[in-house]
C-alpha cells in the first residue's frame, strides 16, 4: 500500500477541523449550565494528557499507525482482533457526524428536501475525500481552516452587541457536580475523539515525535469551541442553548447590524459542513485502514464506496429522531465512548511499554 505523507501543518488542520466538527453548531460541555465555558477549559487541559499517551504510542513506532503496532506488539492474531473496536469506533463516530449533518440541514437549511437526497451527495463528496487520500485532504484544509477560523472569530466580534455578562453568572450557581458533568462531556466530545487519528496517522514529514501535530491541532481546536461556547452563552444563556437542538444557528441569527449584515446562519453552515466534511472522511480513511489490514489487502480505496453505503444507511435508522440524537450525544456517547477514548488506549500504551522494555534488554544483552 502506498506510503502517504502529510506536513506537520497539515496534520495541525486536520486535527483542527476534525474538533470543529460538528461541536461548533451542536455545542459541548452544555450539562455545566453558565459555568460550561470552564468546564471545556479544564477538558481541553485533561486531553492533552489525553494526546500525550496517543503520542507515545506513536513515537515508539515511527513511520506505523495503530493497527500496525498492535500486529507487532500483539502478534499477527490477537492485534487484529484489538483492531475491530477501533474500526467499529470510526464507523460509528462517522456514521453519528453523518446523521447530525443530515438533522441539520432537515431541520434548518433544506426542510423540504428529502434526507437521502442531502446525504447521497454528502456521501458521494466523502467517498471523494478518502479515495483523493490523506494529503489531499491535508492540503484542502489548509485553505479552509482560515476561512473556519476566520468566521468563528468575525461572527463573535460582531455579536459582541448581543452579549451579556451577567448571562455567566452567578459562577459556580449550581456547585462542582455539573460542572464535572461539563468535563466529562466536553472530554469525550469532541476532544477524546481524537483518537481516531492514531488510525490514520502514519507518517508525517519532518516530524520527529508527534506532540506538536497534537497538542497544537488541540488547543487551537480547543480554543475556537471555547469561543463558540462563550458565544453561545453570553448571547443566549444557558436556558435558550438547552432547549434548542442547534444552538449555534439561533445565535448568529440573532446578530444583526443595521439593514446590511442580519441572517448570517449561512456563516454556521459553511463551517459546519467543512468541519463535518473532514470528520467524516477522517473517520472513514480510519475504517477502511483498518479493514485493508485486517485482511491484508494492498490498497484501501476499493472499499471506501461499501464502506460509505453501509455508514449511509446505518445513519439512516439510528437515530428516531432529532431529539433523540441530541439525547445520545450528550447523556450517553460520554460513557459510551471513554471505553474507545481512554480505556483501550490505555492498555495498548502499558502494552507497547512493556514491549518497549523488553526489546532493549534484549538489545543490551
């Protein structure tokens, strides 16, 4: 299977748009009510050590993404069936994102369209996105992550009228529990997500280790859901963000300036479907990886079409309705998904260091 590589930079924009995603529209850390913004602080500081253990695992095996090193630390056998979590991980995050593309755009952007109409060209896009490969995809976002950037930031500089302080307060209202709530929410999504990146990272020019790639792709990830957060909050407060299934779109419609500049929702949709674009195309190039070694076949691209119909039809059915998704995505995908995010990583890492140690005593000896 060809070898591809991306820059540095390029990793840093992927990671970027991929936490952008759809937590920019969907909003995260919401269970902190008025203190969320310091919930999504404290869970960006916690997935950092998060990303230095997903570091780690790669630097001892430069040039390998994971389902290469748990072959080689857990033998041919036992490593591929460690890899099925994992593709089942990225299938089922992909198909998630696709589901939430396809509410959205229901629901606010296209209400008389039909669905599948929506997701069938969403889809054919991705499949477009993976077969291109990973420096493709790198090089597209490089040009897109300014204009994402560029709009969180030009969308908060213009809804500073709308803002109130007093929306934040009274601080710590509701006692430490919620916002422990807002942590682990925030943690596990989008931050602890990241960890399908180990998938597909695999070789990155110039890159000695990979902790600037993560931590950087991190905290500038970070730091625009914390300002859409805030946003979010002082605009609206806590009370309209909860009761709405997409927040960030009712508050840059409130925004207006004069006649000239009112009914900027299209600055949410832009970003959205770049962010959710590249999310899911991450997370198919992870699946179809996965399924290339697991059954050792040279290239990946000729499963990518399969692989897209049956991501395509499982949205379709996974969900009952709008509020049903927004339910999963904040009471029960943080518990579901720490086991993916945390936990398996977790043993993989005691794994490859007891690997590690045991291959320089024997290179000592």
């Amino acid at each position: 299977m060809k070898k591809e590589v991306i820059s540095e930079r390029q990793g840093i924009v992927l990671i970027i748009l991929f936490i952008v995603g759809s937590s920019v529209l969907i909003g995260t850390g919401i269970q902190a009510k008025q203190d969320a913004w310091i919930a999504v602080i404290i869970a960006i500081i916690l997935a950092s050590l998060l990303v230095l253990m997903f570091v780690r695992i790669l630097s001892l095996y430069p040039g390998k993404d994971l389902f290469d090193i748990l072959t080689i630390v857990f033998g041919k056998y036992f490593g591929k069936l460690l890899s099925l979590p994992f593709i089942w991980f990225a299938f089922h995050l992909g198909t998630l994102v696709i589901r939430n593309f396809s509410e959205f755009t229901n629901v606010t952007v296209f209400p008389d369209t039909p669905v599948v109409v929506i997701l069938i060209f969403f889809c054919i896009l991705c499949i477009w996105g993976v077969k291109a490969g990973i420096e493709t995809l790198g090089r597209w976002s490089e040009l897109f992550v300014i204009i994402v950037i560029s709009l969180i930031l030009f969308v908060t500089v213009l809804g500073v009228t709308e803002m109130d302080i007093n929306r934040l307060k009274p601080v710590l209202n509701n006692g430490y529990m919620p916002v422990f709530k807002g942590v682990f929410s925030a943690f596990t999504f989008p931050f602890g997500e990241v960890v399908v990146f180990i998938m597909v990272f695999s070789n990155i020019s110039k890159c000695n280790n990979y902790n600037k790639v993560f931590l950087m792709g991190l905290i500038i990830g970070g730091l625009l859901i914390f300002i859409s957060v805030l946003r979010l909050l002082l605009i609206l407060g806590v009370n309209d963000i909860e009761s709405a299934y997409f927040p960030s779109d009712i508050s840059i419609g409130i925004i207006h300036i004069g006649e000239l500049l009112q009914r900027m929702e299209l600055i949410v949709t832009i970003n959205f479907i770049v962010g959710v674009f590249v999310k899911v195309t991450i997370c198919l190039l992870a699946v179809c990886k996965g399924i290339t070694k697991i059954f050792d076949f040279n290239d990946y691209r000729f499963i990518v079409t399969p692989t897209v119909i049956l991501m395509f039809n499982f949205s379709i059915f996974i969900y009952g309705s709008t509020m049903e998704m927004s339910d999963w995505a904040f009471k029960i995908w943080p518990y579901y998904s720490i086991f993916f995010e945390l936990v398996l990583p977790f043993f993989i890492l005691i794994a490859v260091e007891l690997k590690n140690i045991k291959v320089k005593k024997i290179n000592l000896e």
